[in-house]
C-alpha cells in the first residue's frame, strides 16, 4: 500500500473523475435507425459505453458504431439519429376537394426517416449509413439528398437482387445536369459485417481518400456467397465490394451509384461548405463590416486562405480564382438591400489514379 504524503493547506477538494464528453463536437459519419415513437431523436457518442446506455450490445447501431471504432484512426464521434416510426402528413400537401355531402381532405406524406434527417442534415457529418431501412425508406431518402446535394449516403445491400432494385431506382433519379450522385452502394451478404460503416469511419478519418483506396480493415473479407459473374453485375451497377487486390482485401471501385467518384461528391460539399463557414465566421466577427472596397478585400482574403488551407489538404487540383466586383461598381440597390454578389469563384477538385495502364515490351 502507497504512502500518502500530506500537505499543509487550508483548501481541500473533494474529487470526483468523470469520462471525457463533448457533446458539443461535430460527428464525422452518421447511423440512421427507427425510433419507437414517432419522435426524432439524436445523439453523439465519443465511445461505445455511453452509446451502449441508448443502444445495446445486440443492436445493429451498436454494432456498426463498434465497427468503426475499430478503425485505426477513427476516435468519433458518431450521431445516431433516431427517426419516426409512422410518416408525417406534409403541410403544403394538404389540400381539399368538396362533394355534394361534405368533402374530403387528403395530404401529402413525408416517410419519417427523411422527417429524421431533414432535422439534422447540417450537423456536419459527411456520410451516413443506415440501420434496418426498408427499401422504400432507403429510395425515399435517397431521392431527399440528391435533391439537396448533401451527405454522402452509403448503404450495404445484402444481395445482388437488392442491389439492382436500388441501382435501378437512382438511375431513373439521379440525372439531373450539373449534380452529382450521392447514393453508394457496398453489396455484403454476411449478416454481421459491416464494410460501409468501416468503409466512412475510415473515409471521414483520412480526408481526401478514394474508398476504392481503402482496404485491410478488420471486417473486409471477400465475400464467398458472390461468384466473379456477381463481381461484374455489380461493377455494372457503378456500386462495390470487398475483393482480393495483390492480397490487400480492397473496396473494388470508389463510385456512387449515378457514375460520379464518391470523393468528387464528398470534396465538392466540402468546398462549398468550408466556404460558407470561413465567410459567415468573417461576418461574425465583425460588428459594421462596412460597404467598400477594404471589406471586400478582407472577405477575398477570406477565400484565399480557405483556398490554401484545401490546395494543403489535397482536395483542390488548383487554387480558387477570385474575382471580386469593387465598390464603385456594385449596384445601389445591392448596397441598400445590404448584399454583395460580386464574387466570382472556379477551382478544380483533385482527381487520384485508379487504374494504371502500360506497354510491356520483353525481350528474351
């Protein structure tokens, strides 16, 4: 038994250890469940025992959660969002049809997992996997985050069959010019592996990162109960899986579902959104950010830092190019209304090599 040493002192402390939690953190990925009520629900973990308090050891969120704690690197934290057990009746969907002994009232209805996400969709994190989805609620949400550009949604298909019903539905959505898909599909048939999960701890851990990159993670096992025929359907598709390359256990390819790379959809949100939050923390600090050209000169610094700081990372190929419109050129109208649409901006997102292609020449 140690000695314990005493101090002379007239302050004492009573001292009580508790473990480290932020609540205030941003999540890096997301898991979507259905709640037990039709309520929205959301946490964020920093580690499985806190997250075991909501969510027990047998449940699928808690084991995705543990699979991508298990990541080297990844340290959290994960938002669970719990989402309505019934759809909502959308407001502007309402409408009213008279009869000649009354009338009937009938409403648009909005699935609850897009109400659960709706909720939180600018909480921060990139990607998001699911817990238990239908295939209804996983199409329904799809089609919600394509239309708002936001959150990379990658699901695991537990058959080519499934698969093809996903696939098939985005091809018929996700077509709009000068959008980028955003659904991705990881096809696994074993029911207690979770190569996605893994697949967007890693991603979100390792920015900039292609998933067709990522590899040799502790649940990424060829899976035996799809044949190199399976293989093909599902390269066809523009989705993955987990395959043998040179003996690395790697994704097959890095696409979303509509044909884009997943990082062009990850990396252009990330752009947009780092812009918008420097911006906004400029205006914020500034109590009179006054009209003229010293401001707009500061703003433009702004973006040049920004552009630094993700030329730096490896998400920009070339460093954003300002143009800014001066003072004495904007509109009084835009001066009154207190606006300035005078910015101008292009850069290129960085694209890695996938593939290599070479002529061999051998003499013997």
């Amino acid at each position: 038994m140690s000695d314990i040493v005493k101090q002379t002192t007239d302050v004492h402390f009573i001292v009580a250890i508790h473990a480290l939690t932020n609540p205030d953190s941003t999540p890096l990925v997301a898991i979507t469940t259905k709640n037990t009520d039709a309520t929205t629900k959301s946490n964020i973990y920093d580690d499985l025992d806190s997250l075991s308090a909501d969510y027990a050891e047998n449940t699928g969120v808690y084991a995705q959660a543990a699979a991508m704690l298990d990541v080297n690197g990844f340290n959290g934290p994960v938002e669970v969002i719990a989402y309505p057990n019934v759809d909502s009746n959308t407001p502007s969907g309402v409408q009213s049809q008279g009869t000649g002994d009354g009338g009937t009232v009938t409403a648009t209805t909005t699935p609850g997992i897009v109400v659960g996400i709706t909720q939180h969709l600018f909480d921060g994190f990139k990607y998001l996997v699911l817990d238990g989805a239908t295939e209804a609620e996983i199409e329904s949400l799809s089609d919600f985050l394509y239309a708002n550009q936001r959150i990379m949604l990658v699901t695991q298909p537990s058959s080519v069959t499934s698969l093809q019903t996903l696939a098939t539905h985005v091809a018929g959505v996700q077509t709009v010019k000068n959008q980028l898909g955003n659904t991705a599909a990881i096809v696994e048939t074993a029911t207690d592996r979770y190569p996605a999960a893994q697949a967007v701890a890693y991603a979100a851990a390792n920015l900039p990162v292609d998933f067709q990159h990522i590899g040799n993670l502790s649940q990424f096992e060829p899976d035996t109960d799809l044949t190199t025929d399976d293989y093909d359907t599902i390269a066809g598709l523009n989705a993955t899986l987990v395959v043998n390359k040179a003996g690395d256990y790697m994704l097959l390819n890095g696409k979303a579902l509509a044909g884009n790379y997943i990082d062009q959809f990850v990396h252009t949100q990330l752009v947009i959104d780092t812009l918008q939050t420097n911006l906004q923390k400029y205006l914020n600090r500034k109590n009179f950010p006054i009209y003229n050209d010293a401001t707009i000169k500061e703003m433009t610094q702004t973006i040049n830092a920004v552009s630094t700081s993700l030329l730096q990372m490896g998400v920009l190929y070339t460093a954003i190019a300002v143009n800014s419109v001066p003072r004495s050129s904007v509109l009084n109208s835009d001066v009154a209304a207190r606006k300035y649409d005078g910015f101008s901006l292009s850069t290129q997102i960085a694209d890695d090599i996938d593939t290599i292609n070479a002529k061999l020449d051998l003499t013997l």
